[in-house]
C-alpha cells in the first residue's frame, strides 16, 4: 500500500472514530430528552386521570368538563390503572404491571416512579385523596420519540458516511500534494546513471522535510557529478600526461636515427631523452604515491611522529635555499602518523615556496590554533591566480602562471591527500604577484 493511501486510510479512521463518539453522544443525549419530555406528558397525564376519577365533586362544573375534554385527548396506546394503596390484593395484582419490587415499594411509599417495558413508557403517582388513597399508573408508546430517534440516527449515519468518502478523498488528494516531492525524486532517481548525472534536477522550495530531502539529494547529485568529472579529468590527464614524454622520447630517437649524427648530436638527443625520462619517473613516483594514500590507512603502520623533527629534515634537502624556521622545541608538536608520507607531503609544499619564489627566502612557522598545531609556509613568489585558487589542490591541475614553471601538478593533490590520511586540513592564502601562504593543521591527539 502506498504511504499516501496510509495517511489518508489513518486520517479517515482517526476522524470516523471521532465523529462516531460525538454522534453516539449527541444521539444518547437526545433519547434521554425525548423519554424525560413523555415522563412530563405521562405525569400530566396522571394528573389529569385522577382530577377527573376523583375531583367532581371538589370542582366547578366549568372547570370538571375542561378536565373532561382534556381527559379525552389521549397519548397514542395510553391506558391508565388506578387502584387503591390500601388494597394488598389489587396491589399484589400490579406485580406484572411494576416487575421491580423496589420501584412498587417506592410508590407505595409515596414517590412518582418512571420505567420503561419494551417500547412502553410507564409513569406510577401515588395520590392522596378525600376518598382514599391510590395509585395511579399511565402508560403509552412515544411513538413521536421514536420516530424523531430513528430519523437522527438515519440523519447521523449518513453524515457520519459521507463525512467519512469525503475526509478519505482529502486526505488522499493532500497526501498526493504533500508527497509529490517524492515522487519527483523518484522519477529522478531512475532516470539518473552515471554518465547522465547532468540531468534536470528537482529544486523544491520551502522550509519542510521533504524541500530539505529534496535539496540534500540536490546536493548529493552536485557531489557525484563534481566527483565523476574530477575522476574522468584525471584519468585524462595522467594519460596525457604520461604519454607526452614518451611521445618526446619516441620522435626525438627517430629525428636522431634518420642519419648518421656527430657525438655532439648523440649526445643532445640523450640529454633530451634522460630529462623526459626524469620527468616520467618523477610522474610515475608521484602517481604510485598519491594510489597509494588510497589504501586503507587504518592498516598502515603508524608511529609517534616530531613534526618539527620531520620539517626540519625536510629542509637539510632543499641545499642552498633560504629557509626561515624558528625550530621549535622537540616533542612539542607529535601527532601519530607515518614519517615517509609527511616528508613528501612537506617536501612539495616547500619545493614549491622555492620554486614560485625563483629562491626568495621562504618562511616556515609552527603555531597551535584551536586544537590544531598548524604549519604554515610563506613565499613571495608569484602567487596563485584568483580564480585558480578552488582547483589549486586537484590532481593535474596548475595555475595560468605557472607556464615557465617545470612540474606535472600532481605534488600538492598528494600532500593535501596525505594531510588529511592524519586527520589533517589544509588551506591557502594567496594574491597573484605578491606570495602564497600554505597551512597544514593537524589535530592534537
Ligand atoms: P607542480 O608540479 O606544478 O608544482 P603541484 O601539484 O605541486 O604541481 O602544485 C599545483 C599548482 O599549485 C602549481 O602548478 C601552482 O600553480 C600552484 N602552486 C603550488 N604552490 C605554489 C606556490 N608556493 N606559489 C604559487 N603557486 C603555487
């Protein structure tokens, strides 16, 4: 069964019960009324049947036929039954009359008794007179009552179902309004596989659940997309990349081979060669590093590791460069990680500070920020350009000033994807022509 339908068939069921114990009462209420009103009648009744058995005598000739008359406009099946209090043998004759012993002991006691046999309205008054005692007994059918009972209760039943259809129907056409949403979703789902991740998505307005459904999912597709893209541009360009110097290496020996060459010539060719081939396995390094970092680190064997021991080693191999590092005391920045992994890591961040700085002094500096100790490396080199700076830590990817520069745009992916295997953030500050500021922050254990 579809929710919408449940909500619906819940609604409808949860208003029939409501509505039934409304009715159910208004009609009690009602049949209580109507029998209290013919208890009225029936007294009247009584009355007027003992004022025209025993007041002829007590009254003006006027005022006895006004009871006469009245006498005679009978209720529909009454009949009466007036016997005398003192007369145990017509009294024992009411037993069938007054099933209840304490009602005809009340009677006889003097109280007005009102009862109900089958569909018969009874009404007992005890009635002193100059004559005697007596009690007098009134009975009829309220065939008016019972008529006005049963054509509430027809009234009530056909409201009540009614009410029910059309409360079912709303609540499914709401429901359906409510939940359309998700079927948009849905639909979309469905017609959603990864290489047609660019197809319309659904934008649901508002503040609810499913507006919020809508736009986590939105958003989810956003993340995929970017993902997929981010994967077929770096399949693309490690192939391009890699087959580039190759390529240089394949045309430069058959330029080469097409004749006889002077050593000098050999020589060139071989040096061309040897640079491709560096680059190729400085590509192919780098490459098996940032695969690696994809394997399961938890796995990995880690140790307690001195930041500041492992920056400072990094930088014995950056010979002849400036750096500025005030060295601090050792064992206060120990995160666990693994060693190997944040030489690299630190070795393209401040290989890069020199190289963009074309050897400008570059500035190491270690802080603690929140509960992060934070590296950060400080060139004034060329900067990055500012719409760079949102791919800057994509595989491949290099910013437009970067022509002149040597490198294959894979070294900062690597650090930052090694920065973050020990929980790590990274983030950059930069104005093109004016430097760049990396930070590494790693969090205190
Ligand atoms: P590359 O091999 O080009 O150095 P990286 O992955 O190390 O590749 O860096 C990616 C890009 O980030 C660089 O091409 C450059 O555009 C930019 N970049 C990184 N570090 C710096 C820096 N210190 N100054 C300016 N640009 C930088």
């Amino acid at each position: 069964m579809r929710i919408r339908t449940k909500i619906a068939l819940i609604y409808t069921q949860l208003t029939f019960f409501v509505m039934l114990w409304a009715f159910a009462f208004v009609y009690i209420l009602m049949i209580r009324n109507t029998e209290e009103v013919f208890y009225d009648l029936l007294w009247k009744r009584a009355m007027i049947t003992a004022h025209y058995n025993f007041e002829k005598d007590e009254m003006t000739e006027s005022a006895y036929q006004d009871v006469v008359e009245r006498y005679n406009q009978k209720l529909m099946g009454e009949s009466h039954e007036i016997i005398n209090a003192h007369d145990f043998y017509e009294i024992d004759s009411l037993k069938n009359m007054i099933p209840n012993e304490n009602d005809l002991q009340m009677l006889l006691n003097g109280k007005t008794i009102e009862y109900r046999m089958g569909d018969r309205q009874y009404l007992g008054v005890y009635y002193p007179d100059n004559e005697g005692d007596f009690l007098v007994i009134v009975s009829a059918h309220d065939t008016q009552g019972a008529e006005s009972a049963k054509n509430l209760l027809k009234l009530l039943t056909i409201i009540l179902i009614i009410t029910t259809i059309f409360v079912y129907m709303i609540g499914e056409f709401y429901a359906k309004k409510i939940f359309s949403p998700i079927v948009k979703i849905i639909k979309n789902v469905k017609s959603i596989t990864a290489s047609n991740l660019k197809s319309d998505l659904i934008e649901e307005k508002g503040n609810d659940e499913l507006s919020e459904l809508s736009r986590t999912f939105n958003d989810m597709i956003l993340r995929l997309r970017d993902a997929f893209e981010m994967q077929n541009s770096f399949i693309r360009n490690a192939s391009h990349e890699l087959r580039n110097p190759l390529t240089a290496i394949i045309g430069e020996t058959e330029i080469t081979l097409n004749k006889e060459r002077t050593p000098k010539e050999y020589i060139e060719t071989l040096e061309t060669i040897q640079y491709e081939f560096e680059r190729l396995n400085n590509m192919i390094r780098d490459l098996l590093s940032l695969a690696q970092t994809g394997y399961d680190f938890s796995r990995v064997d880690k140790k307690q590791v001195d930041l500041s021991k492992v920056v400072e080693k990094t930088c014995y191999n950056f010979k002849g460069a400036e750096i500025n590092m005030d060295i601090p005391e050792y064992g206060k920045y120990e995160i666990t990680g693994v060693e190997s992994l944040l030489v690299h890591a630190f070795t393209n961040v401040i290989g890069n500070a020199i190289k963009f700085s074309k050897g400008q002094p570059v500035d190491i500096k270690f802080s603690r920020e929140d509960n992060n100790y934070k590296i950060s490396v400080t060139d004034k080199g060329i900067g990055i350009p500012y719409r760079d700076i949102k791919n800057i830590f994509q595989p491949f990817y290099r910013a437009g000033n970067t022509a002149t520069y040597k490198g294959t745009g894979i070294g900062l992916a690597l650090s930052y994807k090694i920065v973050d295997l020990h929980n790590g953030k990274m983030g950059v500050e930069s104005e093109e022509g004016n430097g760049t500021t990396f930070h590494m922050f790693f969090r205190i254990n």
